[in-house]
C-alpha cells in the first residue's frame, strides 16, 4: 500500500464515521462531546542518569484505588468486583463474554477493569501508563513516592477507561448501522498511524536498529505491543471525536476573538527583546592595541560590505559568541552581555552594524537581527489566529467534557478486584 494513501482517506474516514455516527445519535450524543484520553505518547521519558531501568514498585492493587477517583459518581465496594451502571437503572447488566472469560479462567495478565462488553485494561497496560510520566516519580522516594504512583496510577486508569468508552461508543453506532467495514478501516488507519509514530520516536533518539529500541523500551519499563495498542486505541478514539466535532460544525466567530483580545490585554503584551550578533577582537591576541583595532576595522568593512555576520563571527570572534552561531549574550534588558555593549545594542534598528565599540580589553562589532518594541501586540492575523486556536481548544475540551460525562452515566464499567 502506498505510504500517501491512509492520509488521503483518513479525511474521508473521518466523514464517514460522522456520516454514520450523526445520523444515529440520540438527543444526548446530539449535544455532547467527549474526553479524549490524554496519555502522551513522545517523548517517552529518557533513562534514568545512571542508564538503568527505573526500579518498578508492586503496582497498587484495584482494590486500593480511590473509588471516587477512578469512577465517576459511583463509588466501588472493596468486594471482589463491583458493576458500574447508569443511575437509572436499578438491576445489575451481566456481562458475558470477556467478563465472563475472566471470571472462570486463569488469564496470564490481570485485567482491572473491563468497559462495555469486550473491552478490557489490564493492570499492565496502566503501569506502562503510569511510567510515562516517569519524571513525576524521578525525584520522589519513600511514602512520597507510594503516594504520587498511587494517584498516577488512578488518573491513567480513569483515562483508558474513558478511552474505551469512547471506542464502546463508535462500536456500538457502527455495529448498529451495519457498518462494521467503517471500523476495520479505521483499525487500518489506526495501524499506519502508530507505525508512523513510532517510526518518530526511533528518530527522535536516534535509535537506528530493533536492538537499540528494544533495549531503550526496557530502560523505559515500557513494552511494543503495549505501546503500539495505547497509540493505536488514542488514534481511533481521537477520529470519533473529531467526528462528532465536524457534525456539531460549532466554529469560534470574530466577534469573540476580538472579545478575548480585549478581555486579556496582558497576554498579548511583550517586553523590549533583541536579537544580535557579537564579533569581539581582544586586545590580547594582537601585538598592540594598534594592530587590534586595525584588525577589527577590516571586519567591519567586510561586514559593511556584505559578507555574512554570523560567518565572520565564527571565524573571526574571541569570545563566545562564535560557537553560538555568531549570535551575543542576552536578549532582554538587563541581559545583554557585555554590558558596555548593551546602549548601542538597543539603539540599532533590524539590520543595522555598528560602529567599533571600544571596552578595555578590546574592540566589539554588534549587529541587530531582530527587535520587539515593548507594547501591546497588534490585532493582526498572527494574534487572531493564536486567540482562535485557544478559543477552539476550550470549546473542544468543554464539548468532550459533555460526551465522556454521558458515557460514564450510560455506560458499563466493571472493576476487577483481586
């Protein structure tokens, strides 16, 4: 299959599934959204200083969970296992199939919670959750330590299961429809996507053979398959979403972009900053402060003339900014360094080379490349596009906020307590 091809269709996929989905929802998916689980995914958490794997602790038991946390609305007893169900409804839903596979087997890997009929999470899959977030833990040791993966655990345990509510949800519009070819096109996408992803992180830390990923993956405390299932199962999630987003067809209009940019003055002002580039000719490289200065207007000439500052600063600097690609120190007031160069810095204009500045231990070229001028930020397309992309954002999350609430209230959630 050609690469280009899950790229061109996914748009079509994701029409599709709104197509199918839209004209089946019920009057609460009609003016719901949902939470799209948050698990990052790159960049994993780098290895420990000391280059080995993290001391992976006991995982706490379900049956230790927070109830509250991890259920919305409906706490868990501390049995063997308790069904979560709408508030509704006064019986128990039985659960066949993966429950009961669970109930009367012995499976190699403990599930902890099963949602809808055959979606299940296993205890593993929330570790690995857990680790990337490896940076929470790092620094912490002891009770601290117990207490802070307990409440990871918990928050990464809440959000697959609102991830496999999600997916329930699409099965279930899907399956009733019979459109269930939509769905397997989907879990094709799905694949392409992750390969595509990991592809990303193999990139990312340079991690050129199976080897070098498979021993980076341990260091991590983290597994493929597991990685490529939570990568595959957030992509799916994520296409549901953007569906339901596209049939709501609910877009941020100018009037409140506008709003916001009054509203929030603050956020839209900048400080003084410069951006300048340093050529420095010390008095003790040369024989005489003559010879020096001589020196450095032969640069300058050059520079006046065209020739590339940063390549000249490179070559020709003695001080620092010639291994930080010609570019000087500090960027705001009070940081240009050095600071007898600092007035003539914020004097220049974008472009502008100054004259020889003379210090006591040698001779200074500077050249201004860029300027903010403190005030507030114009009304432009650059801002109006930054407050659209925020207001978006929030109309998302409050959206799917609306949808993972209704699918708590409706759906099926099981908790498997040892």
């Amino acid at each position: 299959m050609d690469a280009t091809k899950p790229r061109r269709r996914w748009p079509v996929l994701i029409l599709a599934v709104a197509a199918i989905t839209g004209c089946q929802a019920d009057s609460h998916a009609l003016h719901s959204r949902g939470q799209i689980p948050s698990d990052p995914w790159a960049p994993v958490p780098p290895p420990p200083p000391n280059g080995q794997p993290p001391q992976v602790p006991s995982p706490p038991s379900a049956g230790s969970l927070d109830a509250t946390t991890v259920v919305m609305g409906q706490p868990v007893s501390p049995t063997k296992s308790r069904e979560v169900v709408p508030a509704s409804f006064s019986g128990l839903k039985s659960i066949d199939t993966a429950a009961e596979l669970i109930k009367n087997s012995t499976p190699r890997v403990r599930v902890v919670a099963v949602v809808g009929q055959n979606n299940v999470i296993t205890d593993k899959e929330v570790m690995e959750s857990v680790w990337q977030q490896y940076r929470e833990l790092a620094l912490l040791d002891g009770p601290a330590r117990e207490a802070k993966l307990r409440e990871l655990y918990n928050q990464s345990l809440r959000r697959l299961i609102e991830r496999e509510l999600i997916l329930d949800e699409l099965s279930t519009k899907l399956r009733k429809v019979g459109k269930t070819q939509v769905l397997d096109e989907l879990r094709e996408a799905a694949v392409e996507a992750t390969d595509r992803q990991i592809r990303e992180i193999r990139r990312m830390f340079k991690l050129e053979s199976d080897e070098e990923f498979a021993t980076w993956l341990r260091i991590q405390a983290l597994t493929l398959p597991v990685l490529r299932r939570q990568l595959e199962r957030q992509f799916m999630a994520q296409q549901f979403i953007q569906s339901m987003l596209k049939e709501k067809g609910r877009r941020v209009s100018l009037a409140e972009i506008r709003n916001y940019y009054d509203q929030h003055t603050d956020e839209f002002r900048v400080p003084d900053r410069v951006k300048w580039q340093h050529i420095f000719i010390s008095l003790s490289r040369h024989p005489s402060p003559q010879v020096a200065y001589q020196h450095a207007e032969a640069i300058l000439q050059a520079a006046r003339k065209g020739a590339d500052f940063a390549e000249l600063s490179k070559k020709y600097d003695n001080g620092s900014a010639a291994g930080q690609g010609g570019f000087g120190l500090g960027e705001k007031e009070g940081e240009i360094l050095p600071a007898d160069v600092a007035p003539t810095v914020w004097s220049l204009k974008p472009g502008q080379i100054s004259d020889i500045i003379t210090t006591p231990t040698g001779y200074h070229i500077v050249k201004v490349v860029e300027r903010d001028y403190a005030g507030l930020l114009p009304f432009d397309h650059k801002v109006q596009a930054k407050i659209r992309d925020k207001l978006n954002e929030a109309l998302t999350e409050a959206e799917m906020k609306k949808l993972i609430d209704e699918l708590w209230r409706k759906g099926v959630v099981r908790i498997i307590h040892e």
